[in-house]
C-alpha cells in the first residue's frame, strides 16, 4: 500500500462527506469517533479486502486493525508482506 489516498478518499466518499480525503488525518480514531460502526467496519473489511486482495478468512481480524488510516495500513502491509512488518 503506496499512499493512502484510495483509502481516504473511498472512506470520505462512504462515511465522512463533509470533509475531504486531504482532511482525514491518519491517526484520527474511526471506531471512537463514531465515524465507523460495526456495520460500517464490515463494510470496510469488505472494501480492503476486495482492493488489496486480502483474502480475510486467511488474516486474523481485529477492530483494532481498522481503528485508523494508519493502523489499516499498516495492517495491509502485513497482510500483503508479513516479513515486511
């Protein structure tokens, strides 16, 4: 995972509309913010999955994994590359 922007973008697109992907900063809280519920959060397992090919039921999951930008990044370096975390 290169840059951050599709996730941001696909994020503000879905859930924050009132922002723009430059806005969201990559330690803002999703979970504690409310921003993602845990029907949104299925629905971005589902995106990430889908646009990394991550195959999910291969990956331990947490809520943690997707609680920010940075942290579903990191999780799709590891998932993508798990020597590389």
């Amino acid at each position: 995972m290169n840059s951050t922007l599709p996730l941001k973008t696909w994020l503000v697109d879905n859930f924050i509309t009132d922002i723009t992907p430059d806005q969201l900063e990559d330690d803002l809280d999703l979970i504690d913010s409310g921003i993602v519920d845990s029907l949104r959060l299925l629905r971005l397992i589902s995106w990430v999955s889908d646009t990394y090919e991550i195959p999910m039921d291969e990956v331990p999951l947490s809520p943690d994994n997707f609680r920010s930008v940075a942290a579903i990044r990191a999780f799709v370096v590891e998932a993508k590359d798990p020597a590389a975390a």
